[in-house]
C-alpha cells in the first residue's frame, strides 16, 4: 500500500469517486413525471453486482473507522446529494 493511502477502503473510495459521477442519472425527459423514477432506481442498480460489493465494503471500511466515514461523506455522499 503506498504511503498516501492507509487502508484499502481508501483505495477503493478514490477509485469510486471519479467512477460515481460517470455513473450518476441525469434524467431530462421534459417532466417529473418521467425523471423520477430514473433517479429513484438508481441506488437499487448502484447495490447490485460489484459496485454492489464495493458499496458493502466502503460501508464497513466506514463503520470501523470514523476518519474514514468523514472522508466518504465528504468525497462520495455529500457531493452526489448536491446533484441531486
């Protein structure tokens, strides 16, 4: 592991939050109607398959160690809800 990283949480999250962003719904069917439900389904897609797995492993990574859960807030969650 390199020195800028302590654990593989850490790995995984700098990985993900370029990844995330790729992967954000950007619905723009000209009504509510229509965007909401692409938006709403999309963390059911986002728990399946390995970004499923790696969504479960930066829960834990968070659970166990409180920097940790700062640093996914700050680098992950918080900036996606302002997308939203």
């Amino acid at each position: 592991m390199s020195r800028r990283y302590r654990s593989k949480g850490e790995v995984v999250l700098d990985a993900l939050v370029g990844f995330a962003f790729t992967q954000l719904p950007d619905p723009d069917t000209g009504s509510l109607r229509g965007d909401l439900p692409a938006l709403l389904t999309a963390p059911s897609r986002a728990g399946r398959g390995v970004a499923g797995d790696l969504n479960r492993a930066l829960a834990v990574e968070a659970l166990q160690d409180d920097e940790f859960a700062a640093r996914l807030w700050h680098k992950l969650i918080a900036v996606r809800r302002e997308a939203v």
